[in-house]
C-alpha cells in the first residue's frame, strides 16, 4: 500500500509534468506501485516508426534533430533527439512519466494590487479576463510600457479564484526574473514559481507559473490558461517546437492570450480578419508619447572600432550623459564586435560593463545596472525586450546590420521613458547606412502615437 504522504509528494511533483525516469530518482520505490493502481502512465521517450523518429517531450520530427548512437543502457544504436536535448537527453529507450490521477486542489487567492488602470488598460484587461473565462484565445498588442503585466492581473486573478492554473511563458530568462517579483508582490498569498534554466522553482507545483518557453517542454495538460509573452521574440517565433511545447502544456480546454507590442504579419492578419480576437492598446499607461528614433551617421564604424577609437558621433552622444550620470544602455549587433570595444568605452568610465546571452554574470549585471552601480551597459539584443531600467537613454550601433529588424528596433526605443517619473527620453541609431527596417521602426513608433493621440489616450 502506498504511504498517503509520499504519494502527494509524487503527486505534487509529477501532476501536469512530462518527466524522464532521471528526474524521478527520488521517487524510485513508488512509481511501480503507483504505475499498478493506473496513477502514472509511462511512454517511450522517442518513438520510431518506418524510419521516422518522433520525440514524445518536445513533439520533433525533423530527422536532422535525430542521431543513433551506441547505447549504454539498451546496447543498441539508439535514436535520440536533439531538438530538446539541453533539458536532458530523451531517446528511444528513454521512459517518459505522466501523472494520471487527480490534479492537486488549489486554493482560491485573490490580487492585492492598488494600483489603477488608465481607460486602455481597463479596457484590455477585461478583455483578457472575458478570454480566461471563455477560455477563448485573445491577442493583446500593445504598446511598450502600456504595462502589459498589469493587465493580466484581473485574468490570473479570474482563473486563480477557480483554483485553476496559470502560466506565462516567455523566450527569456530576463523576462522571467523581471516578472516573477512583481507577480509575487500582486498575489503574495499565492504560490509562484519561476521557471528557467538552473532555477530553484523546477520541481515546484505552483498554480501561477513563469516560464522560459524552453521549460515548458517538461509539462502537459498542466495549464487552463498560458500566456505567451513578446509572441513574436526569436527563439519562438523560429522554433516549432517550442510551438508544440506551448500546446502540449494546455489543458484541451483552455484559454491562450498572446502578448507583443509587434506581432507578425501572420498575427496582424488574423487579428484584422477577427480570426483572432484582439485588444489595441495605442499609449503608455502614464499617458506620454513613445520616444522617436533619431537617425546618427556613424561613418564606418566597424573600421573606427578596429583603429581602437569609439566613433566621434556616438562619443559626442555618451560624454555628457556619463557627466550627468544617465545611464546608458547602448546595443551592439555582435558580441565579438562588443566585446572587443568593451576597453574603450571602460577607458571612459572604469564600471562600464558588457553582456550577452551566455554571460555567467549576466544577472547580477543586470540587477547593478538597475542599482545604478553601471553607468553605461554594452549588450547585445538580449535586453531588447522585457526589462525596465529607470530615467534610461537608448542608443544602437550599427543599426543597418540585419539583427536590427523593425520588431527589435521597436522593442529597442520602447525601453526608453517606461516610468511616469521619468517619461521622456532620447533614442539614437547610429549607422553606416539607412536600412528599411529603421525607417519602418520610426514610422511604427510614429503611428502608434497618432493612434494614441486620436483616440485621446494622451496627455
């Protein structure tokens, strides 16, 4: 007989989840009983069939995302797949345990959270909550700094009190500990668990979740509602697997609410056909247009880089805010181009910094830029989107290079002027060139304020 205990233990560890027999080791002992009263089913890791492979966690079929090699554990040449092969390696002779028993009650908790709408926001947000309790899709474009998280708060809040379960799921770590602090703050009587890669939370039951979109691999029919954070971000806008994880994670009746302040042609179109109900939200919450580009010829830059020196035009646009002490966040469309110049701009200022994506430090540089302890962060197109740096100014180098689409340049000036303390701010592209995608990212940011203007949403 199972020991009611370590069952629940198992229970809250498995419900919702899709987990290799590696990750259960704990529960060693238990899942053979609990397999023999039909509470956990277990399925092959990869399944091959007429020479095609299929990986049961992330849903791949691409047969270059397959390798056979010699096997340790079944001694044969074993497919496995390589797709999802960072959350551990899933092969053919791989188990995969889902929990099939009841779900763990959750307890209703209500928002605490005093804060109020402006008329847009109220407006999508009840939208938002029609979608979680139709369980309807629901896309929700808005503007950078319309503050979209709060916007969500009426709608977790609506599927909370059902005692279901929310997630949100976005492309990076960044976004994850941004978010994860204010959700924690608006639903304190709530468990909230975030998600990403080495995060302490991975094994957590919680009934508000946030999630790379990479984690959500592990889960299926988990969620009555998933919210996809910047839809239109790299990796998953490219990535149909972390497509499939999206779907694989919901529950079949379900509500899925996609946010970006630049959604794709193919979410454009299906919002104007109404194939796609969608909520327009034009203005910044505090009421103050959005910062326009402005355009800075930086001559050939890559050559006055590799000469050792910082273009005149961009240092002429640094100095006097390093002597004003504004920061700074100033966007490189290469590490090795960043990283290379990084000693000349530390020769301006010895606590200027650098990060990127793979940057073992990359937190803490983050946490100092907000502290103020960085005046001026070199980064690539990692802190594009999803992060919130007070009174900021905002310039790129090399924005004609092919990184810079429309979408990043966008999310790029939406950093700057996010508070209402500090609502204005400068944002400069220099270039060795004007590209299409520059002049479609200021006439984007553009209209959008004529839309907020014409629909009284300024100030």
């Amino acid at each position: 007989m199972i020991v009611p205990d370590k069952l629940e233990a198992l229970q809250l560890f498995l419900a919702g989840r899709v987990l290799l027999y590696e990750e259960l080791m704990e529960f060693e002992t238990l899942l053979n009983e609990a397999r023999l009263e039909n509470l956990v089913a277990v399925k092959p890791g990869v399944t091959e069939q007429g020479g095609a492979c299929r990986c049961n966690r992330c849903g791949n079929r691409k047969r270059s995302l397959f390798y056979k090699m010699p096997c340790s554990r079944c001694g044969k040449q074993c497919a496995y797949c390589r797709a999802c092969i960072r959350m551990g390696r899933v092969s053919a002779c791989s188990s995969l345990y889902t929990w099939k028993g009841s779900d763990p009650l959750i307890k209703p908790s209500r928002l605490q959270w005093e804060g109020e709408f402006s008329p847009a926001q109220q407006h999508a947000a009840n939208k938002v909550v029609e979608a979680v309790e139709t369980k309807k899709d629901l896309l929700v474009w808005a503007v950078c700094g319309a503050g979209k998280t709060e916007i969500l708060f009426l709608g977790i809040e609506a599927g909370l009190q059902k005692g279901e379960r929310v997630c949100i799921a976005t492309p990076r770590t960044d976004v994850v500990l941004e978010l994860l602090p204010r959700l924690k703050a608006a639903f304190p009587k709530t468990q909230v668990a975030g998600l990403y890669g080495g995060s302490e939370d991975r094994h957590t039951f919680a009934p508000l979740v946030v999630s790379t979109t990479h984690q959500l691999y592990r889960f299926e029919k988990a969620f009555d509602t998933v919210i996809v954070d910047e839809v239109d971000a790299f990796p998953y806008t490219a990535d149909e697997t972390l497509q499939h994880a999206v779907k694989k994670s919901q529950k079949e009746d379900s509500a899925t609410i996609y946010l970006t302040a630049t959604p794709n042609t193919e979410f454009q179109s299906k919002a104007r056909k109404g194939t796609l109900p969608s909520v327009q939200i034009p203005a910044r919450y505090h009421g103050h247009p959005l910062p326009v580009p402005a355009f800075r010829w930086a001559s050939n830059w890559k050559k006055v880089l590799e000469r050792k020196r910082i273009p005149v035009p961009l240092l002429k646009w640094i100095s006097p805010r390093l002597r004003a002490e504004k920061p700074i966040l100033l966007f490189f469309p290469h590490i090795k181009l960043m990283e290379e110049a990084l000693p000349l701009f530390k020769a301006l200022h010895p606590a200027i910094e650098s990060v990127h994506a793979e940057d073992p430090d990359r937190k803490e540089k983050v946490q100092a830029m907000r502290n103020r302890k960085i005046p001026l962060l070199l980064t690539t197109t990692i802190l594009e989107r999803g992060v919130t740096f007070s009174n900021l100014d905002v310039a790129v180098l090399g924005a004609e290079e092919r990184i810079f689409t429309e979408s990043a340049l966008v999310q790029i000036a939406g950093r700057v002027g996010r508070s209402p303390v500090f609502p204005t701010g400068n944002v400069t592209f220099f270039h060795y060139g004007m590209t299409d995608e520059m002049v479609k990212a200021k006439k984007h940011i553009v209209r959008m304020n004529r839309l907020a203007e014409k629909e009284g949403y300024l100030r």
